[in-house]
C-alpha cells in the first residue's frame, strides 16, 4: 500500500490566507485602511512607539518600501512621526487615537468574519488549531 501523504503545509494555508486576505479587504476598505496600514497600525498598536527601521524589521517589510504607507497614514492622521531628538536622522512613530480607533474597529470587524469560519470546528479543534496557529507564527525557522 503507498503511504499517504499530506499536503505541503504552503498548499493548505495558502488557500485559507488568501480567503481570509479578501474577506478582510472590503473591511479594511471601509476604515481608509490598506492591508500594509493594517499591519502597520497593529504593531504600533501593540508597542507605541518605535523607529521606521524596527518597524519595517518587526512586519517583515523592507524599510523603503512602507515609507509611502507611513506618508499615507500620516497624512490621514492615524500616525505621528517625529524626529528622535537622541538622533535627528531616526524618526519615532506612534500611533494617534484615530489610528487606534480605526485599527481597533477594523479588527472586531475582520475577528467577527474569522468566528463564523471559526464556527465550523468543533469546540476542541477550534482550541487546538488557535494555539497551533499561534505556536507557529512565532516559532523560530531557517
């Protein structure tokens, strides 16, 4: 008998992210929010204040390419970003109560969409693949 294999854990998740990448857009629409803001909003949301470059480290973003959201969040008045004054050259980001009230209903909207797919597992599943998602999201990999 051959052995039965699983597939690529890419494949499975691939599917998924991508279905809950285009659940979550319209939402984002709604709040004046690009996925990028979204993500930028939610770090600075979780920790304050940080410069551009551990920013763009912490979301997996090159430090270039999230200046044009950063301008855009800005401009919206959901960030701030002002010059270090230990170094003129960094700039210190914070996140305004707009941006956290704009980050904070779109994440009870996106979490409300999550709990109906959510909803299709029994209890004990559902516990068990939230804490597995979370143990591999931040598990260290190559």
């Amino acid at each position: 008998m051959a052995e039965q294999r699983r597939p690529d854990l890419a494949a499975m998740l691939g599917g998924l992210m991508r279905r809950l990448m285009a659940a979550e857009s319209p939402v984002l629409t709604e709040h004046g929010l690009t996925m990028w803001g979204y993500v930028v909003l939610s770090a600075l949301d979780d920790r304050p204040v940080r410069t551009q470059a551990a920013l763009a480290k912490a979301i997996g973003a090159d430090k270039t390419r999230i200046i044009g959201t950063l301008d855009t969040l800005q401009e919206d008045g959901l960030i701030t970003r002002e010059p270090d004054p230990a170094d003129r050259r960094v700039r210190l980001l914070e996140i305004t109560d707009a941006g956290r009230a704009a980050r904070r209903s779109a994440q009870t909207r996106i979490q409300e969409q999550e709990e109906r797919l959510l909803d299709q597992l029994p209890a004990t599943d559902r516990k068990t693949f939230l804490k597995a998602a979370r143990v591999l999201s931040e598990a260290q990999w190559p």
